[in-house]
C-alpha cells in the first residue's frame, strides 16, 4: 500500500495535457473482441483499470501488442473461453467493474459470456440488472451461481427488439449496444445513455461495418450485421481528469494550461465551473485557467441557494461533483452538492470537516457547503483515499492546505490517474509517494 505525502500550500504554474479516457477505453477495449481482425486503439491512459482489462483479454487469448506509449494493437482471432470458467478469471474479473463490459461481445459473437461479481469503488450500490435484462430481451438465457456470485448468459442466437432501459446506463448501454450489433434484425434502445463515451464507441462500431443510427440521442437503432472488421480509433481526451485540473488550478491560485481538451464534448462541465465564479478561457482547443485570488458562488436569478446536481448526459457528470465539493470549500457564498446516483459518495466530506471545510452533511445524497473565500485555509491532515474521484478531490484539497497531508490508499487515485505525482511536480507540486 502506497501513500502520497503532500505538502500544500504553493503556486503552481504550467501545461498539462490530459490523458485519454478512462470510462471510454474501457468499452473500445471491450468491442476488440466483436471482431477476429486487427484493432488499433490511440490515446490508451496507464492506469492500473485500464492495465487491468488488457490483463484480462490477453488471458482471453486476445494478441496484444503495444505500439508506443499511447497506442496498442488488439487481434482477437483466437479466444480461449474455458478462461471464462476458470478460477483465474473469477479473480481477475472481480476486481474490476469494467470487466462487466466483456459479456456483450462475448454474447454476440460466441454465443456465452460469464462474469464474476466485479468491484471497483465503494460508493454505494451499482446494480447489474439494466445489462442483463438487455441480454435477455435479445433472446439469451440468463443464470446466477449465489455461492460463487458468478453471472452468465447463453443464447445460440440474438434477436433484435425493442426495449426501454429502466436506466440510462452507461456501461448498460455499452453492453447491449455490443450485444446488438451481431443480432439479427433491428434493436431498438431507448432511454440509452448519450455521453461521450457512447457516441465514440457507436462510431468506433460504425467504421467496423456496425449500422447503429440515432448516435448521440436516447434512441439508438441498431440494424445487425454477420461480422465486424478490424479499424483504428483514438479515444478522446478524459473530461473527468480536465475537470480535475481545472479544481488544482483554482485551490491553489494558480495559473494553467489545458491542452486538447475536445471542447464540444465537454458539455455542462465549463459551465457548471463558471457558476462557482470560476474564470475559464478557451483558447484554440484549451483551457486556460488564469490566477484567481477569491470566486464567488451564482446565486440563482431569485436569489436562491445554487444547487449542483448529477444527471445523465447532457447533464452534468456525477464523478465531477466530489471536485466541485472541494473547490466550493474556498469559495465566496453558499452551494448544496446534490449527488443522486451513489449513496456513498459524499461521506468523504468529513475528511474535509477534519481540514476545517465549513460543510453540513444533510443526508447521504446531499452537501451544503459554506464557502471560505480563503479566508481561512484548510488545514494538513492524514487521511484515506476511499474511491477514485473521492482521492482526487482530498489531493486537491491537500495542495491547497497549509501543511504537509498524508493520503493513504492512493492505488484507488491510480485506477484512474496517470502517474498523477509527476505530473503535479511538472507544474511545481511538492509531492512525494511513499511506498509502505
């Protein structure tokens, strides 16, 4: 176990460029297996999930080749499912949520996919059902062993239909959306989520011989097709980490640089920053941050309490609320943090309490926060990191500190951070891993 020991505190000043997606190269991974010809995929981040998922489909008996630091070359031309049932994979598997992803492929082009019950953060309750009732819909068998907590759905064949997820899941959507490609006749899914992430695997798809319309509404139709071809995709530039940086920018008034942002896919996220009184310029295709000694809280044009809430996309995405909790801990004014989808994911704010944070836990979904105006810092603490975006936000928080934090935990930052330690003493962090 590793800890970051930060000391907090100091300007920063520089360029970052973010790293490639983490919730979209989870599913492009995933959609390799549709096809036995060669897929490259660029802009592929180091980070211990996404290692983990090529871990995986290399023991699929997945050919793996890494290009360069950013780029692989997947050929999944000679599957091995009696992995699938081995006790390896039961381990392998269950350590990573994203390895759900793999049943639909699987599914569509062998006819069986199993996963054991996958982990991941605790923030609560992640419910499985939305992706196996789409399996089901389209004609597979599904089964549950209790004891083993090990899935699995068999079909000789799929049939297109028309179903209404009960929610706009992401990773639902994906599974099914790759279920579907290979069955035959049309699926229609409506209420599918529409972020980013699906409409670069539709299009990914698409430029494979996939007939998937309707990319970037509710409504996806899907005309299947026998097989797919082999093609090259980059994913896009991770919104998640961009927004992180934007939240070590204004902690530590500091002044930054983020390039290649992919501005038109960043959606509510410039504006929901903007309501906090954040300045943000986009110059080209970055984000310029510039120093900021204090920023105030939008009240609403009633001179109400703002409230930032999660909601499906074009909504605004729930893994940011945790940075946007932290930043307002400085802000000038008052904000209510409304996180609907995990009923964990706040309980990180008494670690806040603990560095001084003037913030009032009303329930498990729900946060006042009372802005600071760094008028008084937030103090040095030990604390442990208990998610991924929940150990970002407490590192944020820790740059800002007057003191050296201790942040233990921190292989849960590195599920999603790129090699985060060196990239803050780039631009001037003091920050150190220790090795336990």
């Amino acid at each position: 176990m590793a800890s970051f020991k930060i000391e907090g505190g100091h300007k920063l000043n520089g360029t970052i460029t973010p790293q490639g997606a983490k919730n979209e190269v989870l599913q492009i991974l995933c959609a390799v297996l549709l096809t036995p010809e060669r897929v490259v995929i660029n802009n592929v981040p180091d980070i211990i999930d996404v290692n983990k998922l090529i871990f995986i489909l290399g023991e699929l008996g997945v050919k793996v080749e890494k290009l360069n630091k950013k780029s692989y070359s997947f050929q999944a031309d000679e599957i091995n499912l009696d992995y699938l049932e081995s006790e390896n994979f039961k381990r392998d598997g269950s350590s990573l949520r994203g390895s759900i992803m793999i049943v639909g492929p699987l599914l569509a082009r062998f006819g069986k996919g199993y996963i054991p019950r996958p982990g991941g953060d605790k923030i609560g309750r992640r419910r499985l059902d939305t992706h196996f009732e789409g399996f089901i819909r389209l004609g597979a068998k599904f089964r549950y062993n209790e004891e083993e907590h090990f899935y699995g759905v068999e079909a000789h064949e799929l049939y297109g239909v028309d179903m209404l997820l009960d929610e706009a899941s992401v990773t639902g959507t994906a599974n099914i959306l790759m279920a579907s490609v290979l069955a035959k006749g049309t699926t229609k899914i409506y209420n599918a989520a529409c972020e980013p992430y699906i409409q670069q695997l539709s299009k990914m798809l698409n430029s494979m011989g996939a007939k998937i319309s309707g990319v970037g509404s509710n409504l996806l139709i899907i005309e299947g097709v026998d097989s797919l071809l082999g093609c090259e995709h980059t994913v896009l530039p991770d919104m998640i980490e961009i927004g992180s940086w934007i939240g070590v920018a204004v902690m530590t008034h500091s002044e930054l640089t983020i390039k290649n942002v992919s501005w038109e896919n960043l959606g509510q996220i410039p504006n929901v920053f903007r309501k906090l009184g954040i300045q943000l310029e986009k110059r080209g295709d970055d984000i310029y941050i510039p120093v900021q000694e204090s920023y105030e809280i939008q009240n609403y044009i009633d001179g109400s309490v703002l409230t930032v809430a999660d909601a499906p996309w074009p909504g605004f995405t729930p893994d940011l609320l945790s940075i946007i909790l932290v930043i307002a801990t400085q802000a000038k004014g008052t904000v209510l943090i409304h996180q609907k989808m995990f009923e964990s994911r706040l309980f990180f704010v008494d670690k806040l309490i603990d560095m001084g944070a003037k913030v009032i836990l009303c329930d498990p979904h729900r946060a006042t926060v009372i802005g600071m105006n760094f008028e008084s810092s937030l103090k040095a603490t030990k604390m442990t990191s208990p998610d991924i975006r929940a150990g970002i936000s407490l590192l944020i928080a820790a740059l800002s500190a007057t003191g050296t934090s201790i942040i233990n935990n921190i292989e849960q930052i590195d599920r999603g951070y790129e090699n985060i330690e060196a990239r803050l003493k780039s631009i001037g962090a003091k920050i150190e891993r220790i090795e336990n």
